[in-house]
C-alpha cells in the first residue's frame, strides 16, 4: 500500500488531508513539526510526503533540504504565504509541487495522485532509451548520462529532460510542458516549469547539448557544437 506522510502544525489540516487521502486508499502518517517528519522518514520511507513550509522546531524548507540529501521521495509543499518566495525555494531545493493554503482537499487528492503517477511512471509510457548528442535518457532505468557522467536528477529533472529529449529539436510549451511533466490535473503555475530548466541546464553543463529557450513560446533541447 502506498503510504503518505502528512507534516503539518495544525492538527485539523493533518485530519482533514488523513481523511480524504485515507479514502482513496492510501495508508497515512502524520508529524506535527520538522523534526518529527524527519525521524519519520527515516524510519518509515514513506512514498510521498505533504510538508508544510511554516512549522516550529525545523520548517519545511529546511525539512526539504535535509530530506534531498539522502532521498528522491516526491514532495508536495504547502504554505499559507501568498507571495512566490516558499514556493520559488522549495522547487529550487527539490519539491515536486506546491499548493497554497487553505486549499481543497480534493485538489490535495488530485495532486498527489499526479505525483505518484509519474513518478512511478505509468504503463502508458514508452519503453527504452533516447540520446541527444552525448545526452542519453534510459526511463526504464531512470537513468541518465552526459558526456560520460551520470547526472543525478530529481523526479521532474528526469522527467522534463526525457520529454524534451523525446522532442528534439522541437519546442514545447511552458503549457505542454506542465502537461507532460506534472500531469493534465496539475493546477500549478508555468513558473514551475521555469524553474525546473534552470537546473537541468545546470546539471547539464558544457558537454555540447542544451535546453534552449524560445521567447514568448517555450523551451527545446538541441545538441550544439563545440560542447566537452
């Protein structure tokens, strides 16, 4: 069974999200701060995690941090700030996803669902490898190498780089991207999008493939000259 681990300072939150993720079969944790959620991590491996960013004792930032050092659990962050600056931080340090507060849980439900989807990725996927120039993509394996180096990706890393992979050359969208990527019941924003090709372009350095940007239309992946 698939098992969730909900981290929030606010008992009824942790009820509420229990309640309708628990009806869609999943099995439920809960932690009520930082510290809490990590020891639970660490014992328990949960398959995704909600985090609350604003919590005492160790906040979900740094909770996010902490827990990416060692582990590519999916995690969907929740903060109650209206500004961008939680969710800006907490894709940079490796979220999945991020849901303002209050929100509706059948949206909570949704997007977990979505996560999970791809992060084990469906049947429905193709299976095999795709290269671009030194860049070669095994989904299968979840692997992917450059040059001669493995590149360690996060779960949407992986995913936006195979799906622009699959489209050589071609531009997608910041739209068809968070379709692909984060799934037709995504309900965030493109900035996300953004975010993610800014380090997977990092991650891809000077080995002579690059994610391009195309203004005002969206992003494509080429194999350029000159690259190491």
């Amino acid at each position: 069974m698939t098992t969730i681990l909900v981290v929030d300072d606010e008992e009824h939150i942790r009820e509420l999200a229990t309640l309708y993720l628990e009806k869609e079969g999943y099995q439920v944790m809960s932690a009520s701060d930082g510290e809490e959620a990590l020891e639970t991590v660490r014992k328990s491996a949960p398959d995704l995690i909600v985090l609350d960013v604003m919590m005492p004792k160790v906040d979900g930032l740094e909770v996010c941090r902490t827990v990416r050092k060692d582990s590519d659990v999916p995690i969907l962050m929740l903060t109650a700030r209206s500004d961008d600056i939680d969710r800006i931080v907490g894709l940079e340090l490796g979220a999945d996803d991020y849901m303002g507060k209050p929100f509706n849980p059948r949206e909570l439900t949704a997007r977990v669902k979505a996560i999970l989807r791809r992060s084990e990725g469906g049947g429905s996927r193709a299976r095999g490898a795709v290269s671009v120039g030194s860049l070669t993509i095994d989904w299968r394996r979840r692997e992917a190498t450059i040059g001669e180096e493995s590149m360690t990706l996060r779960t949407k890393e992986f995913d936006l780089l195979r799906a622009l992979a699959e489209h050589e050359g071609v531009v997608l969208t910041r739209e068809q991207l968070l379709e692909r990527v984060w799934g037709y019941d995504y309900y965030g924003e493109t900035r996300t999008v953004d975010v993610h090709v800014t380090q997977v372009r990092r991650k891809l350095g000077d080995h002579g493939v690059s994610i391009q940007t195309v203004r005002g239309v969206g992003y494509k992946l080429v194999a350029t000259e000159g690259g190491s």
